[in-house]
C-alpha cells in the first residue's frame, strides 16, 4: 500500500508551490489558440501533433527532422526545442527529471520576464501566419505557465493534451530507442515526477487526456472527443480529404515496444507508485473521470512520490556528497549563462549612444590586453 503523508510534508510544499507560480489567467476571447501537447517521450506525442497538423493546425517551421527513432517526424518546432533546452541548461533540470525540487527552478524560470518576453515574441512571429499553432516537446510539461503568460500577451487561448502510455512500456521504449546512462529506476522515476506534476500544472484549465493505444486502435472517436472536449475548430470542420491523410498517417504498427512490469528491474515502492499514477491518469481519460474524486487521489501519490524520493536521497547522501563539486560547477555555468543573457538584454535595450559607448569600452579593454601580452 501507498504511504499516506502528511500535507504538510516539505516535498510537498515545494511542488504547490511551485505550481502556484504557474497559475496564469484563463484563456482570452479569441480566435488565436495554442494546443500544448504534454506527456513523457515514447508516449505517442508524435503521432498526436501529426494528426492535428494533418487536420488543418499548424506546427511552427522549421520542425526537428525525422529519425530512425520517429521515422513519421516528431513534429516538435526546432526553435521550442532549442528554447525549452536552454531553459533547462540554466536551471540544471533534465528532460525527465525525477527530482520534486525540479519543479520550484523551472516554475522560477517561467516568472523571469526575459523568458517571458522571449517567448511572446516568437508566438507574434507565429501567428502572423496561422491562428491555430499545436506545440509539442517532451520538455513542455516544466514550462506550461510560461507558455500561458506568453499566449495571454498575444491574445491566444491555450489547451493541453497530455498523452498516457503505461510506464513500464514507457520505459522500454526508452531503452530501446535512446540508450544512454539511465536505468529502469530513473527512467520510471522520472515519468512518475513529469506525469504527476503535468497533471497537477494543467488542472481547472483546458485540457484532455488521450491514451497512446486508443489513439492507434480508433483515431477517429479519438481525436473528435478531444476536438470537442477543447473546441476545435479544425477537428470539428476536417472534410472527407483531411480525413484520409490522417489514416495514411496513423500506422498501428507504431507500437513497436511491448513491455510490462515483468522486464523491468525496479523496487516494489517505486513500481507501486508508478502503478498508482497510472490508473488515476487513466480515470481522466474516461469521459466524465476528471473528478475532485481522482484529484485527491492524485495528490496522495504525488506526496507519497515526493515522500519516497525524500528516502532515496537520504539513503545516496554519501553519492550526493561526493558529486557535489561536479554540482557547483554546473550551477556556476547555469548562473554565468543567466547573467550574460541579462546583460545581452539589456544591452539591446539600451539607447544607441550608450552601445556606442559600451563597444568603445570593450575595444579598448581588448586592445589593452593584447599591448600588455606583448610587453610580457
């Protein structure tokens, strides 16, 4: 059985409050919106940005192109990747991160107004073009209150479709397809602390939540339940033509890693806990299952997560320890990068006589230096 922990309980506290930095205003009056597809890699995000764009919603260019890990395309914009990368960068976080603590940086990143006025924008360079954007990237899920604040500042509407694919399959795709240093342990970790903290992020706001295997056995009933839970127009008007593209898109063949608990080497609590996450996610899947009933139930797994991983960093202290310079040195590289982008920024803001003035400085400091290594 799940530990109950008590609420007060400091992992706790750190993710509502974090999420509290979140909160952003609902969605405007507009015909602007943006579709924010959320969910842990290998869970069918992909497919799901591909069929909207194959509707008549727009993926922002250049995309990141097609691989042998996602021969269909990935259907992520470059520019999103290369933002939500640097973001990360800055505040030492991972893609799938099973830190708790993770969400308080990167909620902290999304109130930075540099960040903000970024990503504004880029979204007005978008919608010059297209008044429907569908935006997708595994790292999405850490920046969803940025991306609010900055849709609200254009005038959009926003929505999340989180996509469900049962974790111990989650984590032999990964396996399979990205190899790496990672173990089952901090793979399964990870999607635990993404998909709890996504659904937490997304609630009380226009969202829907699809599972990976629904979407391959019947798109069509699929899709068009979300068109019409999240008021698209796009999926509501799709003509016969449309219609057939997307089938010559969907292949059921795309679930290609069958896993269960069975091959995974993972300990009893954290599986239990995994587990738990699963099934109340897959209660918000079901029509009508998006209940207070199920938002407790996913609050106790989220503290019993927060509690578990609590016990795991006690028990590696000595691990923690000894890669602490390792640490330091990171977030001294995060902090110098944050500076210089601040001071770029503020260079760009200021008046042209004053980068007249600022370039005459850095010359002279340049051709000082380089007068004082000759005379060494």
């Amino acid at each position: 059985m799940l530990e109950q922990v008590p609420a007060e309980a400091e992992s706790e506290k750190l993710t509502d409050e974090d999420l509290a930095m979140s909160s952003t205003p609902g969605p405007t009056d507009t015909q602007r919106k943006v579709v924010l597809v959320a969910g842990s890699g290998r869970s069918g995000t992909s497919l799901m940005a591909g069929i909207l764009k194959q509707m008549g919603m727009t993926v922002p260019e250049p995309e990141v192109v097609a691989d042998s890990t996602n021969p269909r395309g990935f259907g992520e914009p470059r520019w999103v990747v290369d933002f939500h990368e640097t973001l990360l960068k800055r505040t030492n976080v991972q893609t799938a991160d099973a830190r708790p603590s993770a969400w308080f940086d990167t909620g902290r990143a999304g109130t930075r107004e540099l960040n903000r006025s970024e990503l504004t924008a880029w979204l007005e360079e978008q919608f010059a073009s297209a008044d429907s954007l569908v935006i997708k990237d595994p790292r999405i899920s850490w920046f969803l209150g940025l991306w609010r604040v900055a849709s609200v500042r254009s005038a959009a509407s926003t929505s999340t479709i989180t996509m469900l694919r049962p974790p111990a399959e989650v984590v032999g795709s990964k396996n399979a397809y990205y190899g790496g240093r990672q173990g089952d342990i901090s793979r399964l970790a990870g999607w635990v602390n993404v998909m709890l903290c996504t659904e937490r992020a997304t609630r009380g706001s226009s969202r829907a939540f699809v599972r990976y295997h629904d979407l391959l056995d019947d798109w069509t009933k699929t899709v068009v339940r979300v068109g019409e839970e999240l008021d698209l127009t796009e999926v509501a008007e799709a003509g016969t033509g449309k219609m057939q593209e997307v089938h010559g898109f969907v292949d059921p063949q795309l679930r290609r890693v069958r896993a269960t608990w069975d091959d995974l080497s993972v300990p009893d609590n954290l599986r239990e806990v995994a587990q738990a996450t699963w099934d109340q996610l897959n209660l918000i899947a079901e029509p009508g299952g998006d209940t207070p009933q199920v938002h407790a139930a996913l609050d106790d797994v989220r503290r019993a997560y927060g509690a578990l991983y609590a016990d795991a960093e006690a028990f590696a202290n000595s691990s923690v320890v000894a890669a602490g310079p390792a640490f330091l040195r990171a977030t001294r590289q995060a902090r110098a990068a944050q500076a210089e982008a601040d001071a770029a920024a503020a260079y760009e803001a200021s008046s042209p006589m004053r980068k007249t003035y600022i370039r005459t400085r850095r010359v002279g400091g340049r051709v000082k230096r380089r007068l004082q290594n000759r005379g060494d």
